[in-house]
C-alpha cells in the first residue's frame, strides 16, 4: 500500500510520490504481459504439439503416384487435327495396316493391346487406359517406310500401372515388336530415350510424317506434383526397324 501524503505536504513530496506510484503501476502491467505473451495460445499449440492426436500430413509415395482420371491434356495437338486419320486396316492398296499389340521385352510388356486413338476435346492425345497402348491414327501406320509410328501409354491410371510405366529404363539397343492387325510381326530397334518438359516437347518432329519410319513411344515422366496430380515431362523413345514385316498369318 503507498503510504499516505497530507494535504500539508511540501509540493515538491507530492510529485515524488505521484512518480512513484506510476511506476509501481507499469511495472505491475509489465510483468502481466510478461506471463501472457509467454503463455502459447491455441494456433502455436496446434502447430507445435506432439499429441498422437495431431496427425502429420502424409508423404506421397512416389511408388503409387497415379495420374488422375481427368487429368489437363499434357501436350496440344490440335494444329495436327486437320490430318486425316491412318485407319485401322489394309484397304487392299497395298498400305500397311494399323497396330494391334505391342511387345517390350526388356520391360516385360507382352502383347499389350493397342488401339486407335486421336485428339479429345481439349486439344490433347488421347490415351486409353491403364492396360492399353493408344495408336495416333492420325500418323503414320507401322511398316509403311516413312513417317512417325506413335504409341501413348500412362505411367499409372486410377490406381494401376500403366503399360509405360517403366518406359524411361529402356535402354538403347533394346528390341520393340508390333504386331498389326493383320497379323504381321514388325521389329524395332531403340535408338534414344528422352526425357522433355511438357513444355519443349518437340511436337513438329515427334509426329512428322515426312522423315524415315521410326516408332515413337511416349509417357509422363519427370518431376510429379502430388498438388497437382500432374508431371512436369514426357519419356519418349524413338526406335528404328531392323526388319521387314513378317508375312501375316
């Protein structure tokens, strides 16, 4: 308690003691800030707390990351959607016929089914599902001697690997064989693997018509955003013939 000050006091006394007072009351708001500033509030326990009951954001596993069902098109093709499409068979006139499977051996990928596929709605190739190849049928057909032969697969497709999923591991020198539907066994050598960024992907030559035939095969790969559900590149091998067709049948 402050002790008391007269009505008779000096002037001078009652300063002193007014000075004194107001500085036991600081210090008395100090020190409740104090002891409050150092109690942590309801956001830095949340943040902080090690309960069990807090539960930590999992870690995607890069093993099991999928592309989604609807993901955005990776790659634009729609200047390419003025081609006419290749077909699907012989027509008698003596061009190739459109694949039908795809053997990888070097990736154990073994009479993989493949179908025609072409541009969706979006601009973008289309790609079937997790267990099918898809044909750009708006190129070239396997064993006409010019042009691209392009095959698309998923890495991963609502919740299974895709028949690409390892693509990126092949190695040059390894053996590709497509089968057409009319039969006829056609060997292809791999010359390169690439990765490219979606962005630089090299669309004009990747899809060409006009160079030597070659089979080039296509998936995601790169970086993968689990935000996004999405990859930051493409795997793309190219590979040459190293024989003529077998007769079919």
């Amino acid at each position: 308690m402050s002790p008391a000050v007269t009505a008779d006091a000096p002037e001078h006394q009652i300063r002193v003691w007014a000075v004194a007072v107001a500085v036991l009351a600081a210090v008395a708001v100090l020190a409740w800030v104090a002891v409050d500033v150092a109690r942590p509030g309801p956001l830095f326990r949340a943040e902080q707390s090690s309960s069990p009951s807090v539960a930590a954001a999992p870690v995607p596993d890069p093993t099991l990351e999928q592309e989604p069902m609807a993901a955005p098109p990776p790659v634009d093709l729609s200047p390419l959607r003025a081609l006419p499409p290749a077909g699907a068979g012989d027509d008698g006139s003596g061009v190739s016929a459109g694949p039908a499977r795809l053997r990888i051996p070097a990736l154990e990928v073994d009479d993989a089914a493949v179908v025609p596929v072409g541009i969706d709605a979006a601009g973008g190739l289309e790609i079937p599902g997790a267990r099918e190849v898809g044909w750009y049928r708006f190129g070239a057909r396997p064993g006409a001697g010019a042009g691209s032969v392009v095959l698309a697969a998923h890495v991963a497709y609502d919740g299974e690997d895709g028949v690409f999923r390892h693509l990126g591991s092949l190695e040059p020198g390894a053996t590709v064989v497509v089968e057409t539907v009319d039969g006829r066994q056609l060997g292809y050598r791999v010359d390169s693997v690439a990765v490219h960024p979606k962005a630089d992907l090299p669309i004009d030559d990747l899809f060409t018509p006009n160079s030597p035939e070659r089979l080039v095969l296509i998936t995601c790969g790169g970086s993968f955003n689990p935000q996004l559900r999405h990859y930051d590149s493409n795997v793309v091998v190219i590979a040459t013939p190293t024989s003529a067709p077998t007769p079919a049948g």
